[in-house]
C-alpha cells in the first residue's frame, strides 16, 4: 500500500479541483511583504503545499523566485514558513 504524501487524500483532492482555478489571473498574482494570505492548493498535485496547511491564514515573509514564504501559525508558540506559488495563496481579507 502506498504511504506517499497523497494516500488516501486523492478523492478529497479532486473535488475541490477547478479547472477554471487555473487561469492566467491566478498565475500572475502579486503579494507584498507583510500581506495576510490564505493555503489554497490548487492545480497540479506536484508542486502544491501540503495538504494539513489547507485553509490556514498566514503573513508573506518573503519573495523567493516566483514563489513566496509563507509563516503559518500552527499552534501557540511554534510557526511553520510555507515555500508556496502564487497560484496556491490567495488575500485573506
């Protein structure tokens, strides 16, 4: 039985999957530093972040590449920083 990162979570996946989620809009999103976004994995199951981050509210650090560096708040006192594209955060507002 595989135990990869997405066993048993395909089906979960799939429908929330859009295929207009992908447009050009989505993929030329711009953030600033400092700007409270919101883990929207989309897309291709390659490069999305992981699955428990789904939904989660988190502060752009950072730009890396085309990417940016979310910290995600995850319990009182521990943070995680999140490597994410643009398609997959969206605004929190």
């Amino acid at each position: 039985m595989s135990k990869g990162i997405f066993a048993r979570r395909t089906r979960r996946l799939s429908k929330h999957h859009k295929a207009s989620s992908l447009t050009i809009a989505n993929r030329i999103k711009k953030f600033s530093i400092g700007d409270n976004v919101v883990i929207v994995p989309k897309g291709n199951t390659a490069d999305i972040p992981h699955p428990r981050y789904r939904g989660k509210v988190g502060r752009v650090i950072e730009k890396r590449g085309s990417a940016y560096v979310v910290e995600i708040k995850t319990s009182k006192s521990l943070t995680r920083k999140i490597i994410a594209q643009q398609r997959h955060i969206e605004r929190h507002s």
